[in-house]
C-alpha cells in the first residue's frame, strides 16, 4: 500500500523506528523527530527525511497530514494534545498515557476538534486475534467460559517510565475487552517486585465479565518470550499464539454414558479424543497493518472513539472503567 500522505514520525527509538520503516514505504514520510539529535539524524539521513529535534517545528515548517508518535508515554499528553490542536491525525503508541487523568485530557481534545487518533494496541490487528474475533462472532466455541492470557519474557532493555502493567498486560486486557464486546466488572491485581527492588516485575489479573472469567499472566522475569491466549468455550478450546500466528481448536466430542442398567451413567459423560483443527489465515506484520489501517482512516477522514485505550488503561491500573 502506497498513499501520498505527507507523514511525519515523532519519536525514533525502538518503536519509532519501526513506524519510520513502515511510513516512509505507505506514505511520503516527510520529517522525523527526536530528542536525541545523534540517533534522530542518523535515522533521517538513512531515509532522507527531514530532522526535526524539537516536534513544535513540523507545525510551523511542514504541511502534514498525518503524525505517528512513538515516544515515551509520559511525554503522550503533551504531544499528542499538540497535534490534535493543529488539527493533524495522530497514532499514538499504546499505552494511550500512564496516568488516566492525562488520557481523558487527550480523549477530551479528540472530542473538541474531531480529529482522528488511534490509540496502536498492536494486537488488534494481529492475524491471529482478527481470526479468533472471528471464530468466536462465529460461536465457534459456543458460549466463552473463560479467558486465560499469558504474556511473559525478560527485562527489556530499556525501561525508562514502562511500567509492567501498562506496557505488557494492557495488551492482552484490551484484546479481552475486544473479543468479549465489553469491560470486567471485577478486578483483582497482584503485583509484585520480586527480582528488582525498584520495578515490578510481575503483574497477573483475575479480571470478571459478568460469568465469564478472565487470568492474565504478565512478567518480566521468565526466561521463554510467550504471547497466548487460551478460550475456553462449552463447545471448544483455542489456543493462539500471537507470535507465530496460529491457532489451534479442539473441539469437544462427547456423549452421555448409556447403560440401562445403572442410574450413575446418567452422570457419566464419555469423552473421545477432541478434534484439533489447525485454522488457515495469512499471516502479517501487525504493526503494518495498524499503520495501513490508520492512512486509510486519514484518507477517508474516519474519526474514531478512542474510549477503548482509555479503559485498558484503566483495568490495567486496577480501575473499573
Ligand atoms: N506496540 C508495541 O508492541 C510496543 C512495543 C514497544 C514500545 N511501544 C511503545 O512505543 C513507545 C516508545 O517506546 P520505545 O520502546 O520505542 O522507547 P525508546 O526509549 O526506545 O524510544 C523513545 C524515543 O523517543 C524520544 N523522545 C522522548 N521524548 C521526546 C520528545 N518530547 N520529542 C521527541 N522525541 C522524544 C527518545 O529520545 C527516544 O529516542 C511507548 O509508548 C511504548 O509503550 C509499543
């Protein structure tokens, strides 16, 4: 996909120069920006953009339709509110910000100029979770009993103000909001710092969707990168890996026991082996399809309620929405 969108890209860190990548094939990618001069012109001369080091710049020197900022989140508020008040469509990296005070202030200017911002919970557009969005629409799985999601790995390199909850669970409490059509309304957090004094490190959320129950497993402190997620429904079980994109259903295959002559076979159910069955979709670059579907949304001037951020945000603190 190629659009003649004059972009920009606020922020050229790990993330940032993801996006770079990504916009400078999708859009004409005018400018970058960065705090750290150094890293920020090295990247520009690669893709022979501008450099900008301060983001009040683009305002006042480019004519842009459209911005992506990839920068730390206590800096969102500010640069996200920026943007939208001259007038320039914005993706803003998740989490939307780590104070919800601050994502309503960012939500609130949305309201006040109608323009276009999507939050990137990347995993919403993961092939995998579209699939079982899908499946589930579907009632593949008949009705989900339970949700289980487990998202684990090592320290990463650079923390800065990432805090686990905010920047590991939120993915998968914004997935579970997704697939269900809804918010918990029960939350119960433990959060514990268990290999480093100062950070926590492990986050895990029993989280209560009217019947249906939720766990989510975050950490920080595990030696295998693992990104699941396990649906049990009364007529079948995914498993989905969001890394390789795959998805495994097996469904139940059982019967009530029979024999006349005994009334403990009324209890009895008679399982047989499950049937597995591995489901085929192609599988893409999540983060291209977010910035493919964020361009067209700039090109057609789809706004979109950014409510959904700001309650992952809020579950991923503890808070019912
Ligand atoms: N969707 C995902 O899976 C995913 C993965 C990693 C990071 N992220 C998100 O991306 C964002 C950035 O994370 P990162 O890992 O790339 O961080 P990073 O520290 O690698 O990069 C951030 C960059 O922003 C720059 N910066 C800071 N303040 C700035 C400002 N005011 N103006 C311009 N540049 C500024 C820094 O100099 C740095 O180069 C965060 O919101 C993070 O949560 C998302």
């Amino acid at each position: 996909m190629r659009t003649g969108l004059k972009t920009a890209v606020i922020g050229a860190g790990k993330m940032g120069q993801k996006h770079i990548r990504i916009f400078a094939e999708s859009s004409k990618l005018i400018a970058i920006v960065d705090l750290n001069k150094k890293v920020g012109q090295s990247i520009a001369k690669k893709y022979n953009v501008k450099f900008y080091a301060n983001y009040a710049e683009i305002f006042k020197k480019e004519k842009i339709d459209a911005v992506s900022i990839a920068t730390p989140p206590c800096t969102h508020e500010q640069i996200a509110i920026d943007c939208l008040k001259n007038r320039i469509p914005v993706l803003l990296e998740k989490p939307i910000s780590n104070i919800i005070q601050s994502a309503i202030k960012i939500v609130n200017e949305v309201k006040k100029n109608n323009i276009l911002l999507l939050v990137g919970h990347i995993e919403r557009f993961n092939p995998a979770v579209i699939k079982i969005k899908e499946l589930i629409n579907k009632e593949k799985l008949g009705k989900i009993i339970c949700i289980v999601a487990k998202r684990v790995g090592g320290f990463p390199n650079k923390i800065q103000d990432a805090s686990i909850d905010t920047d590991l669970a939120i993915h998968d409490i914004d997935i579970v909001n997704y697939l269900l059509d809804s918010n918990p309304n029960k939350i119960i957090t433990n959060k514990k710092k268990n290999l480093n004094v100062n950070q926590v490190d492990s986050a895990e959320y029993f989280l209560l969707y009217k019947d249906i129950s939720v766990f989510i497993q975050t950490s920080w402190i595990s030696s295998e990168k693992i990104r699941r997620l396990e649906i049990t429904g009364i007529r079948g079980y995914a498993e989905v890996d969001y890394i390789n994109q795959t998805i495994v259903i097996n469904r139940n295959s059982y019967k009530k026991y029979s024999d006349k002559n005994s009334t403990f076979s009324d209890y009895m159910l008679r399982f047989a082996n499950p049937i597995k069955t591995y489901i085929n979709f192609v599988k893409k670059e999540p983060l291209k399809e977010e910035i493919y579907y964020f361009l067209k949304c700039v090109k057609n001037k789809t706004i979109i309620n950014p409510s959904y951020a700001v309650n992952a945000l809020k579950i991923a603190l503890g808070k019912l929405p």
